[in-house]
C-alpha cells in the first residue's frame, strides 16, 4: 500500500493539515502536497478508468506528462473536468471526483470491454461503423457521441473570473528549474529585461530531487539562492504557477497563470493569460521520463522511476513499501537509492543492459545491498487494480518467467525525452541522438524571426543535457546570449562548476523482452488513457498507415488529453521498427500549443457577461430602453426593432408604428447611420470615382443618393450624399458600413490615388440623428421653431443649418419612407435634450417613435432597396434596376468595367421585382420560386428568391421584393414560392413601388 | 506595495469618465507652417513629435498619424477654434473638424493604473518605456482607443462615445478587486 512516511517531504508543511474528499470519501493531506501526492498517501493509487477498455488506471507520473490520474473538480461554478492531479494543488475542502467509470470507480460495467479488446484493434471505430451506412446517424453517432469524452461537461456558470496581460521583455526564460534560474540569472545580470515563467509552484525543478552539487553547494540551496536573488533584482519578474503555454511568430508567447486554483476563496481573476512579446524566448522546460513497453505495465502501482522518487522526496510519501526498479538506464538507480533511504524496501532493479562495469550510481545501489539483475526485463505484472509482483525475463529473450517477485511498485524507466514543444512550436528543428534515445533541438534550426535570426534558445535538460555540469553551464551561457541577442553585453563571468556522477550509457529497449510475442505485446501500453499498445501501432502500420500522422490519427496514440507526452517517442520507435526504417526516418507528430489544456476561461479573458462583445449605444441609447425597445443588433450597435407598449406584441408595435408614420408622425434614431467628411481639391473627383453617379455636379447645399460598388462591380453600399462646400461632401453611409467604407476611402487615398488632395474624416458620431417623417413632420419642426423648413425654403434632397427649438442643427429634407421627411443632426452631446423636445411638441402631432422594421416597411413599400437585403455581395445597381445611378458621363468609376464584364451583361442575371401573394399573404423571406425540371444534380430549378418580405399594414396585405428570371419582363405573370412550412405561395410580379410611386407624398 | 482598497469597491485603480473635452481633428500636413500653427494657436503648446502628447490640462495636441492631429481645448471653445483654425489654415489643403462630441475620455489612477490598461492594450507599459508625453493609438480588448499620461500615475483615455458605456464596464473589470499583477509595481 502506498502511504505518507514518517519523515521527508521537502515540499509539504505537515503543521498545515487539509481535508479533501475524493469520490465521497474524506481524505487528509498537508499544505504543500499535489492532489495526487495526497491520495497516494491515504493509498489511493486507483483514480481512473482507461478511455476505450475501461481499465483501472493508477497514478504514473508527478507532474505535467501524468496520463491517468485526470479527475472532476469542484461543483457548480466550480466544476471542471479532466483536470491532473498531479499539477493540482491541495487545498483545504478540495472536491474530487474520478472520470469514465459505471457504477463506480472499483466496479465498472465498461471494463467488460477490456475483455473484448481483441476485438477492438486499432482503427476499431473506422473499421466498424462504416456499414451499412444508414445506420450512422441514428446508431452509430449517438453510441460514440455516449463513449467520446472522458469527464463531464459543465452545466453551471463559471463562477470565477479570467483576464490577460500583455507582457513585453528583452529575454523570456520558460522553466524556472536550475537551468531556467541560471540562463534569467545571467541575462538579467546583463541587463536585460527578464520574466521568467514556472508551472510549479516552486522554483528549481528535478535538481533538488535529483542532487548534486554548483561550486561545492547541495543544488537545492543554489536554487532557493537563484531565486531570492532573481526575485529581489528590478529587471527580473519571476511568476510561479505559470506555463509558457506557446510560442508564436515575432517573439510573442502565451503563459497561462493560475493565480487561484490553490486558493479559490482567494479574491481576483482565477487564471491570468499572459501575452507576451519577447525579445529572444529561452525554453529551458526539462525533460520527460519515458515508460518502458512490457506487458501489465498499465496496472495501477507501475509509475516512472522520476515519480517515485519525486513522492518519497518533495512529500514524504511512499507509493509502496517494495518497490521493484526496472529501466534501461542510470537514472532509475537515483529511485532505488531513494526508496531504500527512506527505509522502503528494494527487492530488486532490472536492467535490461549489460555492461562491462558499474557506473558510479550502480555501485552505489549495490552498495546499499540492492539485487541488480543486469541484463533483464519484467515478463509480466501480477495484479488487476494493484500490483502484486513481477515475473523476470531476460531482456534477450521471448519472455519466459525465470522468477517472479512480489513488490507494490514497479519504476520503470527507459530513458528521458526533453521537452521539446515550445521549441517546436514555432518551427525549431529536432535531432535524433541514439546516444540517448531521443529528439533534442537541433540549435543550428532554431525558430527565426523576421530578420533571419534565432529568436528562441533552448538550455538545460531541454536541450539534452542531463548531467548537472552540462545543464547549469548550458544554462549560464544561453542565458547571456539571448541577452546579447537583444542589445545587452553579457558580463564576461565563469559558469558555475556543477558536479554529478558519470552515468553509464543507456540502451535502447523499445519493447521488453525484446522477442515479446504476440500476446505480451498486446499488453504493452503506449498511451494509458487511450489504450494504444505496442500492437495497435504495429498493425496500423502493417495495414499501411506508414506516416507517423497517420498512424497517430488511426490508433488515437498520444490523442489523449496528455498529448503523448509519455507515448509519443515509444510509439514513434514501435512504428519505425515496423515498418523497418529508422527512427528520425518517421520523425515526431507535429507539437502545437498549448504545451498542456489552458482553461476557456484564460481564452476569454475579461470577455463575459457585460463586456463579452462591445455593443455600441446611441445618445438615445437609454430613452429607448426605458420605453420598450425590442433590441435588434445592426452591425455593432443595437437599434429598436420596434418601440413596444404594455400589452402588445412586437408585431403589434411595428405595425402600429409603421401606420401611425404614414397618418401622422414618427421619428426614428437615424445616429448609426456613417456620415464621413470628404475635403480638400480632389474631393468631387475622388467621390466621382467612388459612387457610381455624379457627385462633383452637386450644389452646395443639395443632396443627392448615391451608390457605391466594390472594384467588382457588386454593390457595397449607398445612402445620401450632401455637398456642403466648394471642397467638402458629407457622406452618408449604411449604419454597418460606416467603418468599412470610410476605410475603403483611405484604402484608395493611401494607396491608388496617394496625390490626390483630399481627407476624410469619419464623423459618424459626432450628431445624433433623427428623422421626422409623416404627413405632421413640418408641424413638428415648426412647433420647435427656429428656421424655415417650409418646402420653398428647404426643397427635397436640400440641406440647410439652423436651430430648432434653440438646437445647433443639420436638416437634411431626404425620404427613405415615402413621406414628408426630415433628418435633423445636433451634437451628440444634445441628441437626448432634441429628442425629449420632438417627443413634446409631437405630442398634439400623434408622434410615435419607431424602429428599424417599421423602417424596413415603410422603405419596402417605397420599393427602396437595402444594402444587405436585396444585395448580398453578388447584386450589381443593374439587376436592381438603378440604372438612372450609372453616370454615362463619367471616364471612369470603381465598379465601371466590371459591368461589362460579360458575366455582368447577361441579360438572364435575375432582376429586382415586386412580388405580391394572391392571397394577401406573406412570402417567407429568402424563399426561391421554382423553375420547371431539375438541374444536374437531380434538385427542382429555381428562377428568383425573396430578398425581402413583410406584411404591410398599410396596404393591408404582403408585400416583396425579388430578384426573378427576366422578372421585369414578366410583370403579372404567377411564379410559385414553396415555403419551409409545407404551403407553396404564389405570387404575382409586379412593380416593386407599392405605394404613391409618383413620390408626391415626400414632396409637399 | 498595494493600495487596492483605497479605491471606490475595493478596486486596484480610480476610474472614472471625464467631463466633455473640446477634440479637434487636424489633417494636413504636418510639415507645414500653416498647419503647425492652427495647431499650436489653439493648443498654446509646442507641436509634438511622433508617437507624443504635449498636453496641459485640457488643451494640447496629440500627433495621431504622419498628417493627423487630434487638438485638446477647453470642449466650450471648440466652435471658435475651429473658426482660429481654418483661419489660419487658410488656403493650405487641410482639414479640421470638431470631434469633441464623438469621443468620450476616461481617467485611471493610481498605482495599479499601468497594469489596468496591460491588461486591455497590447502595449508595453513599463514604467521606463511609456512615461508622460508618449501618446499611443491602440485598442482596449476590442474597441479602439486612444491614451496619454496626465501624470506618473494617471491616464487619459479616448475612446468613442459608443463605446464608453463599454469601456467603463471594461476598466471596472480590469481593475476588479484583488487582480493587481504586480508586474511593474514589484
């Protein structure tokens, strides 16, 4: 069993008890402790069920790379899944619940499936629910949807919140371990800016576990110095519990800062993520130990050597009192040394190497009355959700069992991998080292930047050095010349002089034994979580998936939420031996970020709840909440809908304000409307060029409607134009296109037309905007007084300035309804104080406000187009029959020759109609009236669509427009609509102007 | 080293909107004597260089582009500086326009103010690398801004009016209660 030892743990403070539950079940452990330390101590090693087989999963691992202990954490608001707990702190009153398991963790319905496993080979999925195929979507779908996942998604709303950073310095140093600490120490001791990043809570990574000594100091007290000393110098920031997450192009990299999950009663954001532009980026991210592929080595109680040791050192916890050592190299001793100080049992180390002579560490373990079986390898593990004991096998051989021994724990380890992602991340190259086994950064391929040179360094552990003098003098010189790098000059100092044991050369054991057959084979695991083993990949590669991609996609190897950090070498030399070639031949699968999961939340950020999106707001924002505003978002802004009373419905309300514009008087917020200033020289040219008709002819004080087209010729947007000097033209534009189109203005300035002398100025809001409209309209502005706005004064399409009711205005006599109207703009500033005075001299003129659908009404009634409606980004002004807006008269205009672009000239391009049902019903908007036949792909042909529809009050029926076949050609001709309701409409062309189409009613 | 507390809400920095301030937008070229001086007429300060702010109280000039400045005067003078300037201006190929009712500027104050505005703008503000007088266009998560230092501890923001309901809310959460990142004040 495993247990907390009466001594050690450098890291637990045992003054400082917690309590913590695990699947109900009341635990203790100390301050200091990982989740999974803790539960080792109350000998809970079982936390898990594996993804595919269900198979009782223990803890392998102590830190980031651990591929089974994934557990729910937290309820509520709290809640989260498949968090490790191997990287999750205790706190006092910590909520854990274990994943994948029916009824329960000891017993689970869906470990028959591990009985069944020689039934579910690699590619499984692919293989079985391919036929027949209707089964799919009823059958299969939901039954791999029901499998899919390992922990629960949240139902309740997080409860905490997230924020970023923007962080710039000249050297980010990722990895605070002794590496990290000296690369921050001697580019900070240079001068540089320094943030240095560490996922634990702690600096110093393995070296305090692992030992030895710098300049004749135990290591641990040269990390505790390095960091006091980075921590009290002004250029350095040191940021515990903070990953480097992922590198980027241009320096710019992604730490993921958990300020709370240790401490969730404390205040403040729960994750902070870091977004940080750096000079040179060094990654100094250690390494990670690598299983060993035998059979059984998936039963809970077989953990990496590292973590065995990191259990019994950093929290005085043993995993078990008989701990069998088994590994292909040096390192795994440091573990049975360790066991053994800390009065923990040994039975026995495999090596699965034999050599001339003892390494220091092998003598040292023998010393200490070790068995060493050189030469040998574990057959099989005693066990079902603990282990018992091994059976020995000569590593040489097929497997037969010479011996078997009894033991808790089995340490494997076949060697370490560095942790090579971030390098990665961005384009840095590997290397294959045999010496080691493994892919290290080839620094002659580091990530560049845009002048060609490296702007990432990698040091330490990271970049495959594993003795202590390498590492720390690694460190010490990366760290001076990413300093340099960014502009500093390293102080010309000694590395310090580290010290540790030479360690004999490993073996390359990718399989044990190294004859396993068949069935030892098919009990070998790669990927715990996703239960790949070595004969998964070995058929996927006799079945042809030769690329390591694709034999990664089919066998769902290093797919699991640990992203292969353990199985990804092991399963990539597996597949090389299959498929016969060596193993930098198939390479590594891609790393991308982010190193290990960061929350949503991180990604989100401040973006939530209030400030999830920026909505943009009126000066008469306010007025129109408080008086029944049905919302409707219009690009960023939101407009009302419809203004609606007590008792009524929205339908109601746009149908009342829609006649009340016609009978009496409506006003409406026209603020979001684009109204950008174009000065200067050039300007009556550079407008000429920009909209279809003439502007440069128009009269100072006049207005004029003007359409605008992309270089295509489709239709970009229109609106009103006014002149109001010799040089200066104020341009209306959509409410969405105001930004777009004030930048497609300084697109053409800046780039095409950069001599022409002209300058733009987007003031959209700089007015709030109403427009009076309806037969009382000029009662209303009379009634505010101040200026002539009689029809002799201020004819349609004229402009003039003024006060009304003692405001500084803008009038502009333009009609997007039909009716006598007016658009009034006053200083935003005073747009509510104009509105509260229309809404009281309209009071006797029966005035209403309105909104956006009675907008869309009354224009469509009018049969007046709207950007965005009846164009999509594939209408020219031709289908819209606007071609009185063309100007013949002009050279040229943007848009101009796409139209006789033959494709455009086509007279069987649908043209814009009005459509209006026999019944007096509506058209369902987007509707397509239907064409005798089929086309080549068997579907009925179509001859026109809706492009907008409504039921108008006024005319007390169903009104449309269209794009229809030749439709102006066919007025009174019958086309039928079918709806997605089951009816088909019919419907008959007819003019688009359904109402007053001599325009007499807009100028009175 | 933390004041949070001594802010309304128990918040890491002040924030609050400013009263209405006279904007002028000023386009031309800035190389011009013409231009330089409906500028620093109206501002009564010297013109600035790229990338800076010479403001005092609320007149100044921002530069905002190599041929746009943005001219701060009291917001009740706007109509007669804009007259100044055009007059000024002359026939010179220049634009100025009143903004003032287009924007909405906030203040952040305090010692926490830098990591306030870190946490929005993707700008480096370090106390060495922007100190008063430096003036930066940028964006506040995701909308447009503008801002300048009033004093060591203090930042002027712009933003549209739009979005100043926005903004607020977005200062007030970046400067929630026990966010301080101690990044730059240690």
């Amino acid at each position: 069993m495993s247990t907390r030892l009466a001594t050690g743990g450098r890291l637990i403070n045992t003054d400082a008890p917690m309590r913590f539950t695990f699947n109900g079940k009341v635990m203790k452990g100390y301050a200091g402790d990982t989740l999974a330390s803790a539960l080792l101590a109350n000998d809970q090693m079982l936390v898990g069920r594996s993804f595919k087989y269900h198979r009782p999963r223990g803890i392998v691992a102590s830190g980031v790379e651990e591929p089974n202990a994934l557990v729910n954490l937290g309820v509520e608001g709290k809640f989260e899944p498949n968090q490790r707990a191997t990287t999750t702190e205790l706190f006092d009153g910590l909520l854990a619940t274990s994943q994948n398991h029916w009824p329960s963790l000891e017993f689970d319905v869906g470990a028959l499936n591990a009985r069944l496993s020689r039934f579910m080979p690699a590619g499984f999925y692919y293989k079985m629910f391919i036929h027949p195929r209707p089964l799919w979507k009823h059958v299969y779908e939901p039954f791999i949807r029901q499998a899919a996942g390992l922990g629960q998604a949240p139902k309740g709303r997080d409860a905490d919140s997230y924020e970023h950073f923007y962080a710039f310095c000249d050297v980010l140093v990722v990895g605070a371990g002794i590496a990290g600490l000296m690369a921050a120490k001697s580019a900070a001791d240079a001068g540089a800016r320094v943030l240095s990043l560490e996922q634990a809570p702690q600096g110093g990574g393995r070296a305090p576990v692992d030992g030895g000594q710098v300049d004749g100091v135990p290591v641990d007290k040269v990390v505790d110095q390095l960091v006091s000393e980075l921590t009290e110098m002004p250029n350095v920031t040191l940021r515990l519990r903070t990953m480097g997450a992922g590198v980027y192009d241009h320096g710019y990299v992604l730490g993921y800062e958990r300020l709370t999950d240790h401490a969730p009663d404390q205040p403040g954001p729960r994750h902070r993520l870091w977004r940080i532009k750096a000079g040179q980026v060094i990654t100094a991210t250690g390494a990670i130990e690598r299983p060993l592929s035998f059979a059984g080595n998936d039963v809970p109680g077989v953990m990496l050597a590292s973590a065995v040791r990191d259990y019994i050192v950093n929290y005085g916890v043993s995993p078990g009192d008989r701990v069998a050592v088994v590994t292909n190299n040096d390192d795994a001793y440091r573990t049975a040394i360790a066991v053994k100080k800390a009065g923990l049992d040994v039975p026995v180390i495999l090596d699965a190497r034999v050599l001339p002579e003892d390494s220091p560490l092998m003598a040292e373990a023998r010393a200490a009355g070790i068995r060493v079986m050189m030469g040998h390898g574990v057959a099989s593990v005693m066990g079902g959700k603990r282990v018992t004991g091994i059976g020995v096998c000569a590593q040489a051989g097929e497997g037969a069992v010479l011996e078997e021994i009894g033991c808790d724990v089995v340490a494997m380890s076949g060697g370490w991998s560095p942790v090579v992602h971030l390098w990665s991340h961005c384009g840095g190259k590997l290397q294959w080292d045999s010496d080691y086994a493994m892919f290290r950064p080839d620094v002659h391929k580091a990530p560049v930047g845009g002048d060609g040179a490296a702007f990432v360094r990698t040091a330490g552990a990271a970049n495959g050095h594993f003795g202590l003098h390498e590492i720390v003098g690694d460190g010490h010189a990366c760290g001076g010349l990413a300093a340099k790098a960014t502009g500093h000059t390293p102080r010309k100092t000694d590395a310090p002089q580290g010290d540790s044991p030479s360690e004999a050369p490993l073996a390359q054991v990718w399989i044990m034994p190294q004859g396993a057959g068949k069935t030892l084979r098919a009990k070998a695991w790669l990927d715990y979580q996703n239960d790949v083993k070595v004969s998964d990949v070995q058929l996927a590669a006799q079945e042809g998936f030769e690329s390591v991609e694709h034999a990664k996609r089919y066998t769902t190897l290093g797919m699991a939420t640990d992203q292969g950090k353990l199985s990804n070498i092991n399963g990539l030399a597996i597949l090389s031996d299959a498929l016969d070639q060596p193993i930098p031949q198939t390479g590594t699968t891609t790393f991308r970020p982010p190193y290990t999961p960061i929350s949503m939340g991180a990604i989100a950020g401040e973006a939530r709840g209030a400030v999830f999106q920026p909505i943009r707001r009126t000066p008469m924002h306010d007025w129109h909440e408080a008086n029944g505003a049905d919302w409707e978002p219009v690009g960023a802004w939101r407009r009302p809908y419809a203004y609606v009373r007590q008792g009524e419905s929205v339908h109601d309300a746009v149908m009342r304000e829609t006649r009340n514009t016609r009978e009496n008087l409506g006003l409406l917020d026209a603020s979001t409307l684009g109204k950008l200033l174009v000065k200067g020289p050039d300007a009556g040219r550079f407008l000429d060029m920009l909209y279809t008709n003439m502007m440069s002819t128009l009269k100072p004080g006049k207005c004029r409607y003007g359409l605008m087209c992309g270089e295509n010729g489709f239709l970009i947007d229109d609106g009103v134009v006014a002149r109001i000097d010799e040089d200066t033209w104020l341009c209306h534009t959509t409410t969405g296109g105001a930004d777009s189109i004030h930048q497609h203005m300084e697109e053409w300035l800046q780039t095409e037309w950069w001599d022409w002398q002209v300058y733009v100025a987007n003031l959209t809001e700089q007015y709030a905007q109403v427009a009076v409209v309806g037969p009382n309209a000029r009662a209303a502005l009379e009634a505010l007084g101040g200026m002539d706005v009689s029809r002799d004064a201020l004819g349609f399409m004229e402009w003039a300035d003024g006060t009304l009711g003692g405001f500084d205005a803008r009038v502009y006599r333009i009609s997007f309804s039909g009716e006598l109207s007016y658009e009034v703009a006053v200083r935003a500033s005073q747009g509510q104080a104009f509105w509260d005075a229309l809404m009281a001299v309209g009071d006797s003129l029966g005035v209403m406000p309105y909104g956006t659908e009675a907008l869309h009404i009354l224009r469509a009634e009018k049969g007046f187009i709207m950007i965005g409606d009846e164009t999509d980004g594939t209408v020219i002004p031709q289908d819209l029959g606007l071609h009185w807006a063309l100007s013949k008269k002009k050279d040229d205009y943007l848009g101009k020759r796409a139209h006789v672009r033959s494709h455009m000239a086509d007279p069987d391009r649908w043209k814009l109609v009005g459509l209006e049902t026999l019944d007096g019903s509506t058209l369902p908007d987007g509707a397509y009236a239907v064409a005798d036949g089929t086309n080549a792909n068997g579907q009925r042909n179509v001859q026109g669509r809706v492009t907008s529809s409504y039921h108008s009050p006024n005319l007390g029926k169903g009104i449309a427009m269209g794009l229809v076949h030749h439709g102006p050609d066919r007025m009174g001709e019958v086309i039928e609509f079918p709806g997605t309701d089951g009816k088909t409409y019919q419907a008959r062309i007819v003019s688009p102007v359904f109402y007053d189409a001599a325009g007499e009613k807009q100028d009175v | 080293m933390s004041e949070a507390g001594t802010h309304p809400g128990g918040h890491i920095a002040h924030i609050t909107q400013a009263p209405a301030q006279g904007m002028i937008t000023l386009r031309g070229d800035l190389s011009t004597s013409a231009v330089k001086n409906a500028a620093t007429g109206v501002a009564a300060v010297d013109m600035p260089a790229r990338g800076q702010a010479n403001c005092v109280e609320d007149r100044g000039i921002a530069w905002m582009s190599p041929d746009e400045l943005l001219v701060l005067c009291p917001y009740d003078t706007v109509e007669a500086n804009v007259d100044k300037m055009r007059a000024t201006l002359g026939d010179a190929h220049a634009l100025a326009v009143d903004v003032s009712d287009a924007r909405a500027t906030f203040l952040v104050e305090g010692t926490h103010a830098r990591e306030v505005l870190a946490k929005l703008a993707p700008v480096d503000l370090a106390p060495d690398a922007f100190v008063p007088g430096m003036f930066r266009r940028t964006r506040l998560a995701q909308v447009p801004a503008a801002f300048w230092m009033r004093d060591a501890r203090t930042f002027q923001i712009v933003c549209f009016r739009s979005h100043a309901q926005y903004v607020h809310d977005l200062l007030k959460t970046a400067a929630a209660p026990g966010s301080a990142v101690a990044y730059f004040t240690g």
